[in-house]
C-alpha cells in the first residue's frame, strides 16, 4: 500500500516548512518563484491533493483519526471489535472525520506505531481501546499533548481523559440475578487472570458480589484463564469435577462460555454430575452466540463509538469535558440459560 501524502510530506521533499507549501497552495504571490516551482513540483511528484492540503491549513487538522485492529484469536471474540470499529468509521464519517486502521500486539510495540504514525501522517487523535492498570499508551500521548479518548476507562490514572466504557460488572451482575432467578444456587465462573485484565476483574466482582448479596458462598466456584474455547472447556471440566458441581456458570466472554457448553455436553452420567445439562451464559454476544443460542451479555458498541466520536470533537473544537461515560449492558436470553 502506498504511504499516504501528507503536506509535511511535500514540506520535506521540497526542503521548505509546511507554512511556505500552505502560501504556494493558498497565497503563491507572496512567494519566490523559485521556492513556488520547487513546491509546485513536490506536489505534482507526489500527487498530493491540493484541496485537501488547502483545507488542513485553515482548519489545522488533517480530519484523519486513528484506532487499532486487534487480533482475530479464535474468531469469536475478535467480532467484538469489529463491530465497535463498524460503528465508529460510521459516526466519524458524519463528523467529517476518517478512520485509520493500524496493528499492534501489545501496549509498547503501540506506543512505536504512534511514533511512526505521528511522523509520517498529519493526525488529528487516537481512540484507544483496551485499557489496563498502569496503561502507558495514554500518558504518552498526554504527555505529547496528542488528543485521544479511550474505549475503556483510565483505572485509577490521577489525570483522568476523556473515555466511554460499558459496565462490565452490572452485565455479569445481571446474568447472575437471572440465574438465582430461575432457581440456581451453585453458580461457577470462568474468567480472565488477575489482576493481569482490568475488565476481567470488573466481570469477574459482578458475579461474586451478587452471589455473596444473595447470602452465596462462591468459594471454590470460579476459574481463571486465559480466553480460548478449549480454556473454557478445560476449566469447565474442572468445575464439573468439584464435589458439588455448579449447575450453572457465567462466562467472561463467548469463547470461554463455548468452551464450557462442549464439556457440558461430553460430561458423563452419574453420581456427582449434573442430572441437566449445566445452564451456561456468556459476555460480549457475538454472532457465533446468537447462532448457536448461547445467553450472552450484549455491550452496546454501537452508541460507544458514537460517544467516543462526541468526546473526541469535543476535545479537537476545544470544548472538552472529562465526564465519563459509562454505559449500560443487557443480558440476551436464549436456550442456555
């Protein structure tokens, strides 16, 4: 793929500042002539759109925004931020705003790709997502004085910014009141390590504090690992092992909640097992759920882009406001619980 052309592009090839290509695009009288046929030469070399440098000069911003693609893993999960960036490339397209797409496979080798980013594009912000404790991409940027807005909250950072997350805590909370609901009282939990996952640990306390304001022990009933399927079939196997088996498990994501709906269904008959099939919920509601009938917990990804969108203008028009935005999930139910 060809490098994008931006006006420090043709600023470095002619050897001039950015000002001296915006005077020769928008004001070329008052430059020499042999500066404006250098410039003028760099741009058709390049085939850098004159409008558009134009348009970045008296607005100052490039209307370029980016956000980073993460890793398929198994494919189920992956679609989680799939949908997010679907809703996100749309609200941005209507705030006059395009979205850059980059990789990355971890927090540091991130902050490199800013750099480079920063160095070779006139970008106007980034939308981070996956924030963790002690989260160094956003002091980077804060540091730079680079705009940015978070999918995830700053976990205790003293300088909070601006950021959009979805109460992951209430999502497991409502799954958990549905199961006591519908008569459950041993109810697992397969989850992420801690306090490695942030977002695990908030998933992870609305299942427990919801059994423990029931009057329910969850010693003994929870797993950690990391997300995959054959990990939530393991440790599903391990739960089904106990003593008291639970009769129904909530899951940190679909994966883990697939995982444990194929050791559900290859567990073997008689003292100790479950007399029915383990009722079994998930987090994230991805297709393969719906296709499958998996109950799942359905983030609202759609009105998250939005929101990071608003905050995002927000901050580039200089009206910005720290106030977070914490939105609320739902639990889809369908045959598994």
């Amino acid at each position: 793929m060809a490098q994008k052309v931006t006006i420090a592009t043709v600023a470095r090839r002619a050897q001039v500042s950015r000002q001296t290509v915006s005077n020769v695009l928008n004001a070329p009288h008052i430059v020499r002539e042999e500066t404006r046929r250098r410039v003028q030469e760099a741009i058709d070399a390049l085939g850098y759109r004159a409008n558009q440098a134009a348009r970045q000069m008296r607005t100052g911003r490039s209307r370029l925004i980016a956000v980073r693609i993460e890793p398929t893993r198994d494919g189920i999960n992956g679609s989680v931020l799939d949908r997010f960036l679907h809703g996100l490339t749309e609200t941005a397209e209507s705030a006059g705003y395009r979205v850059m797409l980059y990789t990355a496979t971890d927090a540091h080798q991130e902050i490199d790709v800013f750099d480079d980013l920063l160095g070779a594009y006139d970008l106007d912000a980034f939308v981070l997502t996956g924030t963790e404790h002690g989260d160094p991409r956003t002091a980077w940027l804060a540091g730079r004085g680079v705009p940015f807005v978070t999918f995830g909250r700053p976990w205790g950072v003293p300088d909070p910014h601006p950021w959009v997350d979805v109460d992951n805590a209430d999502g497991t909370a409502q799954a958990t009141r549905h199961l006591l609901a519908t008569g459950h009282r041993r109810i697992g939990y397969i989850g992420w390590p801690l306090p490695s996952s942030a977002v695990g640990g908030e998933r992870r306390s609305g299942w427990y504090d919801t059994l423990r304001a029931a009057g329910i022990d969850p010693g003994g009933l929870h797993r950690e690992t990391v997300d995959g399927i054959a990990e939530g079939e393991w440790m599903m196997r391990e739960l089904l092992a106990e003593p008291t088996p639970p009769t129904a498990v909530v899951c940190a994501s679909d994966s883990l909640a697939l995982g444990a709906l194929q050791a559900v269904g290859a567990a073997p008959g008689g003292p100790g097992w479950p007399a029915a099939p383990v009722a079994v919920v998930g987090f994230d509601d991805t297709p393969v759920a719906a296709a499958l009938g998996l109950t799942s917990v359905s983030q609202p990804l759609g009105t998250a882009a939005a929101r990071c969108v608003d905050l995002l203008t927000g901050v580039l028009d200089d009206h910005p406001t720290d106030s977070p935005v914490l939105l609320q999930p739902s639990l889809v139910l369908r045959r598994t619980a």
